[in-house]
C-alpha cells in the first residue's frame, strides 16, 4: 500500500486546535471530517476505539509535535456519526464504526461485483467477498465482515440478495433482478 499523502493543513499547528469562531470551527470541521475518512479509507480502517484514538496518526502529528486533545477527537467523531459516516457500536460511544462509503454505495459494489463475476445465483461466504481471489482488485477487499453484512441485508431488503447463515458462517446467494 502507498503512503498515505497528508494534506498541507496536516503540517499547519493551528490545525489541530479547534477554533472558537463558528466559521472557522465549521470549515475546520470539515477538513478534520474529510482527512479521517480519507485516512481510513486507505488504511482500510473499519473500526475506532475512541480511548486509541490519540495514538492514531490521523489525530496526532510528531513532525509538527502535535495532537489533537481528546475533546477535539470526540468533537470530531461525533460530527462524523451526525453525517453518517461512524456508527457508535455500544450505547456508551466508545467504539464507533466508520463509514467512508455509506451502506448503499457499499451494496452497490457487491451487486455489481457479483453480476460481473457471474455470482448471481451462487453462494458466496463473507470470506470469498472480503478475502477471496477474485475480489483482491475491489475496494471491499478486507473489509469488515459487519460491513459487508450491512450492505448484504441492504440488498436483502431490495430482492437483491438472500443472506444465509449457518452454525459454520454466513453466506450470500445474490439473486437476479
């Protein structure tokens, strides 16, 4: 994997101490929201631990020998969850799950990776998806299984796909239609 190529403000102090003025604070927002889901995307970071996330390079930078405090990282994942992009996982919000693709856009992927693999029909397991062979050159390689999951009752619930689970895993049968 290459390198991940930060953002000029990534190298800005400033950057990471969230401003007073609304503005300031909206546009900043959005840069902090932007660069987590872009860093998560080509790290393949699924899932946050909201205690490790001060350890995370997203969130502190040594070469500029800052960090963004632990109130700026919940300010900035609770942003994240009112978008849409990170869904809590407990009732206490300790651990999140980030979207950089909503559900939608993630079924979307799979159906069409299945119509184009001739898997319509066919069973698949949620390794074949995620680990499998033919799935090495597509963005949901090594993914999360609870993501995939999500995406698949997605498509469940539009006739697209019937989720099968059983004592030794969960499967798929992409349906045509």
């Amino acid at each position: 994997m290459a390198d991940f190529t930060w953002p000029w403000y990534y190298n800005f102090p400033p950057f990471f101490t969230l401003q007073t003025n609304s503005e300031v604070r909206r546009s900043q927002l959005e840069s902090w929201c932007g660069l987590v889901l872009r860093w998560a995307r080509h790290c393949n970071v699924t899932s946050i631990d909201v205690a490790s996330c001060s350890s995370l390079p997203v969130f502190s930078n040594a070469e500029v020998g800052r960090a963004l405090p632990p109130e700026g990282i919940s300010v900035v994942l609770h942003e994240l969850a009112k978008r849409g992009n990170l869904e809590w996982t407990d009732k206490s919000k300790t651990r999140g799950q980030v979207l950089w693709l909503s559900t939608g856009a993630w079924a979307d992927q799979l159906y069409r990776w299945a119509q184009a693999t001739s898997k319509v029909n066919t069973v698949c397991t949620l390794y074949e998806l995620t680990q499998g062979d033919e799935s090495t050159d597509q963005e949901f390689f090594g993914l999360s299984d609870d993501v995939v999951l999500k995406a698949l009752r997605l498509l469940e619930s539009q006739g697209k796909a019937e989720v099968i689970e059983t004592p030794d895993g969960t499967g798929v049968k992409f349906l045509q239609s």
